[in-house]
C-alpha cells in the first residue's frame, strides 16, 4: 500500500535520495548509530510489553535497520516517504508487507492501531511538524506513547542538515510545547550526546559555512578511522544507556517519550 506524497515531502525526498546508500553502507558500524541502538534496545526493554504481541511503528524507517531490531520485540511496521529507503530495508530481508511507502502526514493505517510509534531524525525533515505529530497521535491506542529522537538546536544548523533535509532543529521547550499541541503528554524530555557536543558543534558551526560558500551540501555521514569510531562508539553508548533514566541539559538531539491523551 502506498500514499502519495506531498509537495513538501516530495521535495526531501529529492534530497535525501543520496544519503540513503551511504546509511545502508555504513548503518552497521558506524559510531552514531550503533549507539543509536543502544538507545532503542533501552527504549524498547522500558516501554514495549515483553510478550511480543505489541504493535510497534517505525514512523521514518529508513533503510530498516531499527525496524529489524523491533520486529524482535512485536508486531513492527515501518513506513518511509522515499521508495529508495524501502527498497534497502527489503533488500536487509524485512518483510514487504510490513514496510510500505507512506508519507507521516498520511498514515495508511486505522485510527487507535498500534501501542508504540518511535520515530528517529525524521520529523524534522517535514515543514508542517505538529500535523505530524497529530498524525501519529491518530494511529496510536489510548495512552499509547510517541518515542521521538530529533536534531537539537537552530544555531547548529550546517551542511549536514541541508544534505539529509531537515526542515528543524529544536530546544527541550519548542518541542515540547509542540508535542502537547498535538495532544501529548509529554513524560520525559532530554538533550541526547552532550559527552560529544563541543566538538560536533565546532564542527557544524564550521561546516555551516561551507553550504554558503558554495552551495552545495554533503552530510556528516563519512566512514571514519577505525579506532576513532570504535572510542566515540564507546563514548555515545555509554551515554545512551544511561539516557532513558537522566535528565541531560544540553546535547545535539533530543529524546522526547509522550503519551497519548484523550
């Protein structure tokens, strides 16, 4: 089952087109989202019912390597606006009838239909974000909970968002006030990787200049040595488990867990 997207989505789309090969090729390994998982298996282990029968949505799967780690834990779905983010989540085994080409402001799935949603670095991407929220709102069962990862900050704003098309960066207050127009409650709200923050941020506030410089924009996403990525490996997954239970006042991204209210 597919939606058609939107102008607005249609046009990440185009841009994100690039960077769904680099994620497919480096999504194992990499520093950032090893430890990303790290944060999921935590998430998942506090909030989705160990017996298996949970109905969990990936709401931005990407190339489907989440959407494998959840399909362990429940009934997973994943939904993605770009064709070439499903065809790698296929191509990784995922089951075709549980990932579908849908845009977040129009979810092919009945109201009150699943227990979790997580949603990781994807909002951002849509312009209209709380018609999104109100979306997922829509599918999720009564008291049912939105986990969502988003990109922290307007000031760090540089290359890497323009190359992945992020539309928003975000203070704890923004998006939480967000979140509760959308009709959520919102029951923990924290910055993410502060341990990393001075040197990510010198190096957006660097790379920011690049996109004026000449016009053109390439994410962070590059291979790193191997030593270098297994430290900051370290580092980022002993803050991410941590993450779920701490408060943290300052960092690249945010966690927000909301649950649904009537």
């Amino acid at each position: 089952m597919t939606t058609p997207a939107t102008h607005e989505d249609a046009s990440s789309m185009a841009m994100l087109a690039r960077e769904y090969r680099v994620m497919f090729e480096i999504e194992e390994d990499y520093w950032w989202y090893r430890g990303l998982r790290v944060l999921l298996q935590e998430l998942v282990a506090q909030y989705v019912s160990p017996n298996g029968r949970a109905k969990i949505l990936d709401a931005g799967c990407g190339t489907g390597k989440n959407l494998q780690l959840l399909a362990q834990h429940g009934d997973a779905w994943g939904v993605d606006i770009a064709e070439e983010a499903i065809q790698f989540c296929r191509m990784r085994g995922v089951s075709d009838a549980r990932t579908l080409v849908a845009s977040l402001l129009e979810l092919p799935f009945p109201d009150q239909f699943f227990d979790v949603a997580f949603s990781f670095d994807v909002i951002c991407n849509i312009q209209h974000d709380v018609a999104a929220f109100q979306e997922i709102r829509r599918v999720l069962k009564p008291e049912g909970r939105l986990i969502a990862q988003l990109p922290a900050y307007r000031f760090l704003w540089s290359a890497h968002d323009v190359a992945v098309g992020h539309k928003h960066r975000y203070t704890a207050r923004e998006l939480g006030e967000k979140l509760e127009g959308a009709g959520f409650r919102v029951e923990q709200l924290t910055y993410l990787n502060m341990l990393l923050f001075p040197f990510i941020a010198l190096l957006r506030l660097m790379r920011r200049q690049a996109v004026t410089a000449n016009g053109h924009a390439n994410s962070d996403l590059t291979p790193l040595p191997r030593t270098f990525n297994a430290v900051l490996t370290r580092l980022f997954s002993a803050e991410m488990r941590a993450a779920p239970r701490h408060r943290f006042p300052y960092g690249i991204s945010l966690l927000a867990v909301a649950r649904r209210i009537e």
